[in-house]
C-alpha cells in the first residue's frame, strides 16, 4: 500500500558547479530574493561540466567515478550533510535538476544540466524502499497534524514545535517492536 506513493519520490546525487555565491543574497528586479552571482571568483564555465562528463563517459565504471569527481569538485553545500545522494520528493528540487534526474534510468548519469545555481551532473539513484517508506510515514504524519491544526484551530507552542514526526514514528516502530 505505501508502495503505491512511491512515483513522487526519487533519489539522485549531483556534481555541482556553483555559478551563485550561497553565502550572499540579492534582491531581484520582480522583488523576489536570490543568492548573489561570484564577484570573489570567476564563475564556472559550462565547459569545465563537459570535461568532467566526458571523463565520466569515457570510465568503465562510472558509478565510481562519479563519487570520486562529486567529492572532488562539487560544490554542493548540502554534499557533507548527504553524501549518499537526495531522497526527495517532486517539487522539493529546482525544477532543472528534477526533470533531468526523472528522465534518468537508475544508475544513468545526465548530461549538463543548468539551473539557477550553476550546472549539474546528475547520477539517479535507486530509491531504498526501507528509507522510502519510513521517510513516507513521516511526510504523511507530519501532513495529517498539518491539516488537523488547521481543521480544528489548534494553537500550538514551541514544545509542540520541537516534536519531529519521523523520529516520533521510529521511536513508536521500536518500541512496539520492543513489546
């Protein structure tokens, strides 16, 4: 039955070349914010992505490769925090990186991909269904109390704000196991 939600998850890592500085924001002409474009550096070429694709293309093994080039180049804030890849859902990404990654067959790596923060390399990979389903319980938790705090006016406070609902459904999962 969980399986079944499974179509709007997926899992992918990425070789990013920041073309923005992610420490510095700017407000934009239409009055939205945005990360500041590199005034301290140079800004990476689109070229600088096509060697590292085609050394990923020219590899045996480009799976291995390609982790050994992520840790080596990417510049992806978030890489230390998640070396193993993103599990997100659609919609979570910016929308170059989702389309280019659900166009991706597991274990496929795409072409050079731009965005709004520079280019990607993207590698798709296979979702862990044991983390999909546990991250899926969570989400749905986390939206059920969503939609009942609204339904019913409930006034919460920071106690309330400080309750993680995937820990509290692994905490809940262990423990009925425990019995």
């Amino acid at each position: 039955r969980l399986c079944r939600g499974r179509a709007g998850y997926y899992r992918a890592k990425h070789i990013l070349l920041l073309t923005k500085d992610m420490s510095k924001t700017v407000t934009n002409d239409d009055g939205t914010t945005g990360y500041a474009p590199w005034t301290t550096r140079p800004s990476p070429e689109e070229g600088q992505g096509d060697e590292l694709l085609q050394q990923l293309r020219a590899s045996d093994d480009p799976v291995a490769l390609f982790d050994q080039l992520m840790n080596e180049n990417s510049e992806d804030t978030g890489l230390a925090a998640n070396p193993d890849g993103y599990t997100t859902s659609k919609g979570a990404m910016v929308p170059e990186f989702e389309q280019a990654a659900l166009a991706l067959k597991e274990g496929e790596i795409s072409d050079v991909v731009e965005s709004d923060y520079g280019y990607h390399i993207i590698l798709r990979l296979p979702l862990d269904l044991d983390q999909f389903r546990s991250q899926l319980i969570g989400d749905k938790m986390e939206q059920r109390s969503n939609q009942w705090l609204e339904e019913y006016g409930v006034k919460t406070n920071e106690v309330y704000d400080q309750i993680d609902p995937q820990a509290f459904w692994e905490k809940a999962q262990s423990l009925t196991l425990g019995a």
